[in-house]
C-alpha cells in the first residue's frame, strides 16, 4: 500500500474558467471576452467552521457535497455572466425578450422556477421511477415475482446505464464539450501540483486527467455503496420493498448515509493506493473519459492561474490571514 501526496485542493471546471479551493482559500479565473484571464478571490462558507459537528467523518460527506454543489453552481453563474455566455444567450432568444418586454420580469423568475422544477422532475424519472418500473415490469414478466430480495440491485445496476448513457449523449453538446476540457485542465494542473512541479503549460500537459478525487468517481462510489446498503436493508427488512411509497422514503433517508460513506471513501482514495481503492476507484476513473477531454493550452493557462490564487502566499505578510485547507473534492 502506498499514500499519495495529499493537498487537500479541489476544483471545479466553470464555463470558460476553473475554481480552485485550497490552503490559502478559493479562487475563480475565466478567460474574459477580450482573451485576459481574470482571476478573483472566492469566499466558501463552511457550516464546520461554525460548529465542529459538521466536519465529524461520515457525518460531513453530506454536508459538504451541498455547499460544494451551491458554491459551484454560483460560480457557474458568474462565470457564464464574465465569459460573455449570458450576454450571448440574451441576443439569442427573442422569446424570453419579448416575454421581458410584455410582462416584465417576474415572468421571467416564474419561467426559471417553472425550468428548475422541470429538471428535478426528469431527474427523478430517470434516475429513480425509470429503474423501479423496470425491475417491475422484469420481476412480473419475466422472473415470476422472484426478484423482490433482489430488487435494489438490479434497480442499481439499471440507475447505472442510465447515468452513463445520460452522460455520453449531453457529452457531445459543443457547450459541454468545452466545460469537460476545462474540467480535464483542472485534473491535470492539479496533478501537476501534487507531484512537485513547477506549474507551467507543459508540465501539465504531461499529466493524466483522470483524478480519483473527482466528483465523477464520487457519483459511481455513491451509486455502487447505494447498491450495497440498499440490498442489505431489503434482506433484512424484506416488509420495505413491498410498499413502493414507503421504499423511495428510505431510499432519501439513506442518502445522506451513502454520501458519508462515499465521501470518506473518496478522500481515502485520494490519498492511498492499494488493490481496493484500485477496484472500486476504477469505475469512477473509466467514467471521466466521458466528463473530462484533453484541453488546449489557453485552457491549461486558465487552470494553472486558479490554481496559483490558491496554493501560493502573495506575500509572507499574509501568512496570518490563510485560511484552513478546503476539501479536497473535485467536481
């Protein structure tokens, strides 16, 4: 067994950017309309900096994953409005301009909530009624009604297909496209950072973009302990799966277990490497194929700066004010 250099840095890929957390705090760079790089300084506010409870292990997986998934989706509005994208998307649809114009813009919240909701809902056909009613309709037709004890299994291994597949069809939008090599650009600056060297375009070029801290692996790790913890309690409660209703409340309640365990896991790949990190780290890594793409050195540049906002003191004036080391989970 060997341990990894651990840096506690993570990041996530922006349009036209990259945000880094790290010992000196959060930073965001986006490459801006005109071609400069601007880099800003970013505040995370943690709930385990108020109360130590929330950094307990296990209990902390959950509770980081939604302050990372808030604080990212800001930062993902911020650099939309910075890259010039939003600006773009205004000139382009007529329909939400005239729609401003008519009635002004609470329409245009009521068309963003409405728009929210719409995605929740498909979220939740996909990922959970969607391999339900097909294990349902497998037990009844197929297996005689055999596969109760079973079910959270097949179940998971359906939610599965569907998430890869998910991901494979909106990997080929250009849009997202260029996020994934924004998201390889942050994968590969930080294993540059973690192996010693100096932080230049081609060092980092070199590396892999494949990180085992990823949020892509998180997501896998997440799925196949979901599996597992969802299989157990059907075996030991086997009353649960029969009432449909009363099984998808459990399955939320677990939730937040399943994000614990898979947190912790995650954080422990990060920083050791044996055959078992190896075996359930390897589903995560193939997956990144599809999440990240090689990128072009502007965007190598854009990963290096925000990289650099974070891990580099501008002056040893400033020791004092650092900042605890953030999570290292990239996303």
């Amino acid at each position: 067994m060997s341990k990894k250099v651990n840096t506690s840095v993570g990041g996530q890929a922006l349009i036209e950017g990259i945000v880094m957390r790290g010992p000196t705090g959060s930073a965001m760079s986006v490459r801006l309309p005109n071609g400069e790089i601007e880099t800003t300084s970013k505040e995370m506010k943690q709930l385990k900096d108020k109360n130590k409870i929330f950094g307990i292990p296990f209990f902390r997986g959950f509770i980081t994953f939604i302050e990372s998934m808030i604080f990212g989706y800001s930062c993902l509005m911020e650099s939309a409005e910075k890259s010039g994208l939003s600006d773009d998307e205004e000139e382009l649809s007529k329909l939400d301009k005239w729609l401003n114009d008519k009635f002004g813009e609470h329409i245009m919240v009521f068309i963003g909530i409405v728009s929210a909701l719409l995605g929740v809902l498909l979220s939740f056909v996909l990922f959970f009624y969607l391999p339900v009613f097909a294990v349902d309709m497998l037990d009844k037709y197929l297996a005689g009604n055999t596969l109760s004890k079973w079910h959270p299994l097949f179940e998971g291994i359906i939610r599965i297909f569907i998430f890869v597949g998910y991901v494979a069809i909106v990997s080929q939008m250009k849009d997202i496209k260029r996020v994934f090599m924004y998201h390889g650009a942050e994968h590969k600056t930080i294993f540059c950072y973690e192996s010693g060297e100096e932080l230049t375009v081609e060092n980092v070029k070199k590396h892999t973009r494949f990180h085992p801290r990823c949020g892509t692996s998180f997501i896998f790790v997440m799925l196949i302990i979901g599996i597992i913890v969802s299989t157990l309690v059907i075996m030991i409660f086997p009353s649960l799966g029969e009432t449909r209703w009363l099984w998808s409340i459990v399955k939320v309640l677990m939730l937040p277990i399943i994000m614990g365990i898979g947190y912790e896991f995650i954080k422990y790949a990060g920083r050791t490497e044996n055959w078992f990190t190896k075996i359930v780290s390897a589903p995560g890594l193939w997956m990144q194929r599809l999440t990240t793409k090689e990128p072009t050195d502007d965007i190598i540049e854009v990963g290096i700066e925000a990289l650099k906002a974070v891990v580099y003191d501008k002056s040893q004036s400033e020791k004092q004010n650092l900042q605890e080391p953030q999570d290292g989970l990239l996303q």
